[in-house]
C-alpha cells in the first residue's frame, strides 16, 4: 500500500465512471450472464469498500486490480451463499461450480474487449430495443437511472421495469456469439447505445456538468474497437466514429469559463482541435466505400460542413438544410425538420426559417421537445414577432433541463423584454434526437 495520493473519494468516483462497466464485463464473461444482478452488487460493494479502506489505509498501488480482487472474491462468496441455500431448499442438482475457468478459449469471431464483447451481449436481437439501450447505458456506461430517463424521453419508474426485465431475460439465455452473423445482428443496436454514450457526454443532460468529456472520451475508444472487429468495420460504424470526431473537436469551446453554454457563431474557431477535425475527414471519406447512406453518414456530413467552414457567416447552410432533409429520411424526427429551419434561418432570415416549419407537427406529449419552444422563440425574436417569442421561450424555460440552457434562454427572453428583435444568430438545436 503507497500513501494517499489524492482525496480517496474523488478516485472512486472516477473507478465508478471508468471502470465500473470494465469490471462487469470482465466478471460476466468469466461468471455468465445469468449472475449478472449479483455481478453488479459485488461491483458497488467492491466502490464503496473502497472508500472507506483507500480513507483509512491509503490508496493502492494500482487500484484497478485491487477493486477487481476485492469485487471477484466478493462475487464468488455470493455465489457460494447463493448454491447453499438453494441446495438446502432441495434446489440445487447440477449447480455449477463458482469458480472462474483457469483459462478461457476465445472463438475466431468473438470481440476480444471484455466491454465491447458486454455491449454486444447486452443488444440481444431477443430483447425490445429499449430493453437493449437501458441495460447497456447502466452496466457499461454507469449511468444513473434519472440519466437514461432523461436521454431516452422516458421515466425512471419505466427504466427500472426495462432494467429488471433485461436482466432477467439475459439471464436465462446463454448469449450466441461464435459467428459473424450473430454479431452483425447486434450491430445497429451496438451503434446506437455508442451514439447515445457520446451525445451524453456531448450535451449531457446533469445540471453539474454541460459536457462530459470521459463520456466522449470512452464512446471514441468503444467506437474505434468497434471498427477494428471484422464484423464492426462498416461504412456506416466508419461514419459514426467520424461523427464523434468531428464533434469532439468543438468540445473547448462548447461553454465559456463562467460555464455558460456558446452557440456555434459565438465559439472561437481557433480553439477547435484541429487533430480530430483531421481524423473526422478521413474517417468520413473512409465510410464513403460501398453503396451504404446512413444517418451516421448525414450527420457526419453536417458535422463536416460546420468545422470545415472559414467562419459562421461563410458555412454553407443551404448544403446542410439539404442534408437534413436527407437525414430526416433515414430517421425521421421533427428535430431534423427544426434544424434545417435553423440552417435556412441562417442563410435566408428567419422569417425563412419559420416559412420552413409550417406544417410540421410535434408527437403527442413531445417529450424533451423544449427545444422546439426554444429556437422557434427566438426565430420569432429575430423577426421581430416580440409577444410570439416570448411565449415560446417561456415554454422552453419551464422544460430545461440545465441551468446553462436555461441561462442561454433568459438572455434571449431579456432581449424581448427590451423589444429588440434581429440580434444574434439561432443556434442549431444541441441533442441530437434520441435513438429509439
């Protein structure tokens, strides 16, 4: 044991959003599916041991193993307790033993990331697609259920049944993944638990942090692993790993030092990491190959066209209106329709912009949808329709979900209270729209 490097209650939390679904997958791939429940129990056991004996003896000298120890010897003591009892209520004939294999034979096909391996496991084509996203954010992504409630436009009571239910049906299957065909099945599902992963730590929806940049961060490295399998390597996965790159390189500049969100005219160019913007491109011009069109491809093409652009006045928005009312083909939302109104806005005036909504008509409830309230209020605002702005962003205030957007909407409710209408460009809508 070394002596306390750091506050031992800041290294657990971040073991518990970087290793938390390591140690899952690692433990469910030795142990199987079926005692996935009390492989996750044993986990959280092993984070909070972990704060108070790193608090009282100081941290280790490498703190993943010792997590992972304590975490694997915690699990077989489970288990253990568990075959007893079931053997003394006459249920337990042909238990199997407790006991990890010495060693593990690994097929040709198989996805040799205990995380990756986890994630296809977890979008089992038997399970609703729900049932696939809220397993995979919880187990390997940690996050909270008031987060994947939030990013799913769901409640948290829904998410509780989706995660019970997905639990229980991974445990009573013995997952199939030997052949390319069973992964390929999985891998739409695979890419869309990816997008959601890297969207969150893009925009994440907490009030105590805008952007999660280990969210990004992990999202780029599932990504990358994902496109190094045989069977991942398509043009569509290329296009999402390029998405993810050309979005991380506005990362700096997505809020100021005051931590108040920017809109894309007001960040700083200069500041953009012109290293991804380089590996986005090429990996955009890489999932060219074939006849495949994706969404991963629209957006990445969007994406492109906004960090490739000399300055906000000089993007080619009309390209980009076009390219979402390709993207709204592929996965039709009103958002798509929103965001394209922004991008005419931009280039025709925002009376255009508007001119492009009619018509356009939000699902019942429309959940999450505050920012239609919010870019339609302020094109209102720089038409000049002053009583028609402040209605909507009103709405949108009352529906943030953060302090920072709601900030942001203030500020444009301030210039109606002024009567200014005209003013700053509208900023393109921030989430993507889920995927469903």
């Amino acid at each position: 044991m070394s002596e306390p490097r750091q506050d031992p209650s800041g290294l657990v939390d971040h073991f518990f959003r970087h290793s938390y679904g390591r140690l899952v997958s690692t433990l469910a791939r030795r142990f199987g599916t079926e005692s996935l429940a009390t492989i996750e129990d044993a986990v959280q056991e092993a984070l909070l041991l972990a704060l108070t004996s790193w608090s009282l003896r100081g941290v280790p000298e490498d703190p993943g193993a010792w997590l992972y120890r304590v975490a694997q010897n915690d699990l077989i003591d489970r288990l253990r307790r568990g075959s007893a009892w079931r053997r003394a209520l006459g249920q337990g004939a042909g238990e199997p033993d407790v006991e990890p294999p010495a060693t593990e034979a690994r097929l040709p096909n198989e996805i040799h990331d205990d995380q990756l391996r986890m994630l296809f496991v977890c979008c089992d084509p038997a399970l609703p697609i729900a049932s696939q996203l809220v397993l995979a954010l919880k187990i390997l992504c940690g996050f909270s259920v008031g987060e994947i409630a939030l990013r799913l436009f769901t409640t948290e009571a829904n998410v509780y049944k989706r995660l019970e239910r997905g639990r229980e049906q991974l445990a009573s299957r013995s997952p199939s993944l030997e052949t390319p065909d069973d992964l390929a099945e999985r891998l739409p599902a695979v890419q869309a638990v990816l997008y959601l992963l890297f969207n969150e730590g893009y925009g994440a929806a907490r009030e105590e942090s805008l952007v999660r940049h280990e969210l990004c961060e992990e999202a780029l490295r599932l990504a990358h692993l994902l496109v190094s399998h045989p069977v991942g390597d398509t043009p569509p996965a290329r296009a999402l790993v390029a998405l993810m790159h050309l979005h991380a390189a506005r990362l700096p500049t997505r809020v100021d030092a005051a931590g108040e969100l920017l809109t894309l005219a007001e960040q700083d160019r200069s500041r953009w990491d012109g290293e991804h913007v380089r590996v986005g491109v090429a990996w955009l011009a890489a999932s060219a190959e074939g006849d495949a069109f994706s969404r991963f491809h629209a957006e990445a093409a969007i994406a492109a066209e906004h960090v490739i652009a000399p300055s906000f006045a000089e993007t080619r928005w009309l390209e980009i209106a076009e390219l979402y009312l390709m993207l709204d083909h592929l996965a039709p939302s009103p958002l798509n329709h929103l965001n394209r109104a922004v991008a005419i806005a931009a280039a025709r005036g925002a009376e255009a912009g508007l001119a492009a909504l009619e018509g356009v008509r939000l699902p019942p409830g429309g959940a999450g949808f505050y920012l239609w309230d919010a870019v339609v209020g302020d094109l209102h605002r720089r038409a000049g329709n002053l009583d028609a702005a402040r209605s909507a962003l009103e709405r949108a205030l009352d529906g943030a979900p953060t302090e920072a957007e709601r900030s942001l909407i203030r500020k444009r409710l301030t210039a109606c209270a002024s009567g200014s209408g005209g003013g700053a460009h509208v900023s393109a809508v921030r989430r993507p729209p889920a995927v469903h």
